[in-house]
C-alpha cells in the first residue's frame, strides 16, 4: 500500500520486516534479503520511522542472511558493524548479544577457535539479562568449546540447556540430542551416540536435513562400534535421505526465486504509482502557489479585478483536477498492493485465455498434421497472435504446468525469456520463424539454443528440439 503518514510508513515497515522474518525461518534466505533491505531503505528515508535499536536488529538479520549462505567473511564484517552501532546507543544490548552470538558461530564456522573463546567472554556478562537466547547461544558455545577439546566445558553448557528447557516445561529440542550427538562421538562414545540419535529421530521427522545429519551420524557412530555391515546399510539409507534433501532444497529454489519475482514486480510497479504520485503532487503544489501569486496581484490591480476573478476561477477547477488526479495515482498504488495479496486468485482468471490457447495449438496440430510445413506456420500465425496480446509465457505454463515443473527441476535459474524460447522450439518452430515472431535476428535465436542446451546438460548427441518435445508431450 502507499502510505502517506509517518504511522502508517510505520506499520509498512513492519509488514517488511515481519515477512524477512518468514523468509528467514522457512530457510529462504535470497527472499528475506530482499525484503530487509526494503525495510532498511524505509527507515531511512523517513527519519525516526524506528529506533536505533531496530535498525541495529535489521542489520543484524541481514548479516545473518549471508551467514546461512555460508558467505562467512561478508556476515562477521556486518555483525562487527552492528556491535560498534550497538556500543553507541543507549538500549544496543540485544543487537550486541545477537551479533556477538553470530560472531562465534562464524568463528566455529571457520574453525577459528582461540577468537571464538575471546567472543565468548565478551558476550557471558551479557546472558544473565538475556536468558531466553540460552538455545542460540549454548549452540555457538558449544562448538567453540568442542573443537578447542574442552569438553567439561561443552557438558557445561549442555547441561544449562537442558536446565532452562526442562525448567519450561517442553520437552528437550532437537538442537540439544544433536549437540549431545557430537559430544559423545568426540568422546568415543559410539553406544550413547546411538541412544541419542534414536531420540533426535522423532524430533526430525519432517526436517530432511536434520535426517541426513542424524544417518551420517548413526554411519559414524556404527563405525567406532565397528560395525561395517550395519553401517554399509545405514549409507544407503544415508544417499535416500540426501536425495530427498536435495529434491526439496530445488523445490525451495523454484518458490524462493516465484517470491523475489513477485517482490520485484510489486516494486515496479510501486514505484512507478509513487512517481506519479509525486508529480502529481509537485503540479498540485505548483498551481496552489501560482494561485497565491495571482491573489496577492488582485491587491494590486483593482482594475482588472473582474478578468482576474475569471482567471482564478479557471484556475482553481485546475488545482482541483490536479488534486483529483494525485488522488487517484495514491488509490491507485494502494490497489497495486492489495492485488499482490490476490496474485493467485488473478492467475487462475488469466488461465482462461492460456485453455483458449492449448485449445487452438492442439486443433491445428490434428488438423495439419499431415503437412509439417503448413503445421509450422498455422502454429507460428498462432503463436504470435497470442504473444501480441497476453503474457505468452504465463498462458502457456497455466496450460503445461508439468513442462514447466520439469524444465525447473533441469534448469532453476532459467529466465522468462529463455522459457519464451523453449516454448517456441518444443511447439516445432524453426529458427527462421522464432526469429520472424520475436523480432530477433536468427544468430540471436541460435544463442539463445545454445544456453538453453548449455543449462539444461544436453550433450551433442541428444538435440534440444527432441528433448523440449518430449517434456511437452509427457
């Protein structure tokens, strides 16, 4: 929505800031980027739209963005630069505790044990106010002291944890039998590992990577016992598992990378709304001065006070269109906002025309199918048509959403443009008439072959046309 008062930029920075914190915890880390940065870039253009604190808080969340894309050195410099602003403001306590808990976790990260115990005893005078950050906090410890081999220090540490989640009432986490997990097979301890890994199955049911780590746990555990045969087994449980887990990280991929395209839609078109909200505005403000001008004159020529008094009259409908046109460019941004909360919903009307033309493609293949050259030029007169007047690539893959299922699961990352093409060439269009439809010259359609055979892993012998058409047919 465009908001136009402080309070209500306010609860748009919220609206920013709670959905970065959706996409943090659903482990879409791209998308929560984007939207922090959108909530930073409020914040600073509207002045005491937050508190210093908060601003400390999202830097910190941006850093942590980095962090869990294992971009380790990028996020230690952010959290550094969120401790200083901490230190310089009145309430930073919380933003220091979070970052120096990211610190030693980048440390543990990086094996950098001897600046993972000096963090440490920055951040311990801090836990006592801030006891709820126990779990996050006994998990960066507890790294830093198991591979600085202090183990009384590690069972320390687990032990308050299992304190603090008894003393709750829950029962005990995952996090906490994964961390007794690695403590017991540092200690050689493979028969205790194996209990604690039983319990943490339960926990991790619906987590695919928390099952990959318990199976290559049990793999290590069963090899300190020495059983080879039973560990041969759990590897091949252990390769199901990663299977699955990479099967579920591609499908987080596509969503991820649906959500930062819907992102940037919304901003596009937002900012363009704002833009003409803006000159809209400037023209109204102008003329509203103009029209003070023209009233003081009248001080000054009583002469010419009737022409003057038509002249204001003509003046103000003008300020009034104006306004009414600033009005409408603001309604108009506010409806932007509430269609990208339907999206879906729209989708599904837009499918109509993407059946219409499943419907067309499909009659002129039965009806020239006999005549390949003519098939070829009816679906390229149709293809056209149709890519003159809608989106052609969203009709199609409301129409062949398995095409497009299948192509994301080879190629994530494709662009729209590159699905235009493969769409073209798995309907049989040849390079002359792809040209002729997309107003491209010929060598730019067979670059555009060549990166799409280049993402897709096609080698010489097995053609893309071929290939595009059997996914399309499947």
């Amino acid at each position: 929505m465009f908001f136009d008062q402080v309070e209500d930029q306010r609860r748009l920075y919220l609206v920013y800031s709670n959905l970065s914190m959706v996409y943090l915890y659903s482990k879409k880390y791209e998308a929560a980027y984007q939207y922090l940065l959108l909530s930073q870039q409020l914040a600073g253009k509207t002045e005491k739209l937050i508190s210093e604190q908060e601003k400390a808080v999202v830097l910190n969340n941006i850093g942590l963005t980095y962090l869990r894309r294992d971009m380790y050195q990028v996020a230690d410099s952010i959290f550094a630069e969120v401790r200083k602003k901490a230190s310089a403001i009145e309430d930073g306590a919380y933003p220091m505790v979070l970052s120096l808990i990211n610190q030693i976790e980048v440390a543990g990260y990086l094996e950098d044990w001897g600046r993972g115990e000096e963090l440490l005893e920055v951040l311990d005078p801090y836990m006592g106010e801030f006891n709820y950050l126990l779990p996050a906090y006994t998990e960066a410890a507890f790294k830093i002291y198991l591979g600085k081999r202090q183990y009384d220090r590690a069972k320390y540490v687990l032990d308050s944890l299992r304190r603090y989640e008894i003393n709750k009432g829950a029962s005990l986490s995952y996090d906490f039998y994964s961390m007794k997990i690695e403590y017991y097979l540092a200690l050689n301890q493979p028969d205790q590992a194996l209990t604690a890994i039983n319990l943490a199955e339960g926990l991790a049911r619906e987590d695919a990577q928390s099952r990959v780590a318990l199976s290559e746990s049990r793999v290590k555990a069963l090899l300190l016992k020495g059983e080879a045969v039973l560990a041969s087994v759990e590897m091949r449980e252990l390769e199901r598992r990663h299977k699955a887990f990479q099967q579920l990280s591609k499908k987080l991929r596509v969503e991820e990378m649906a959500a930062i395209y819907e992102l940037e839609t919304f901003k596009n078109q937002r900012d363009r709304a704002e833009r003409i909200a803006k000159v809209a505005e400037e023209r109204a403000s102008l003329l509203e001065r103009n029209r003070l001008y023209l009233g003081t004159a009248l001080l000054f020529a009583v002469v010419a006070l009737i022409i003057l008094g038509l002249l204001l009259h003509s003046h103000q409908r003008r300020v009034t269109e104006a306004r009414a046109k600033a009005e409408a460019a603001r309604k108009h941004s506010e409806q932007l906002d509430r269609q990208l909360k339907v999206q879906r919903q729209n989708a599904l009307q837009t499918g109509i025309g993407a059946a219409q033309l499943k419907n067309n493609a499909m009659e002129v293949i039965a009806r020239y199918e006999s005549n390949l050259p003519l098939l070829k030029r009816k679906l390229s007169i149709l293809i056209h048509d149709y890519t003159e007047k809608n989106d052609f690539v969203e009709l199609f893959l409301l129409s062949y959403p398995d095409f497009f299922r299948a192509l994301a699961d080879m190629a994530p990352d494709l662009t729209k443009t590159q699905l235009r093409y493969a769409i073209l060439i798995a309907l049989g269009a040849s390079t002359v008439e792809i040209a002729s439809t997309q107003g491209v010259s010929e060598k730019a359609v067979n670059m555009a072959r060549y990166r799409l055979k280049s993402k897709l892993e096609l080698d010489n012998d097995h053609g893309l046309d071929l290939y595009l058409r059997q996914l399309l047919l499947q």
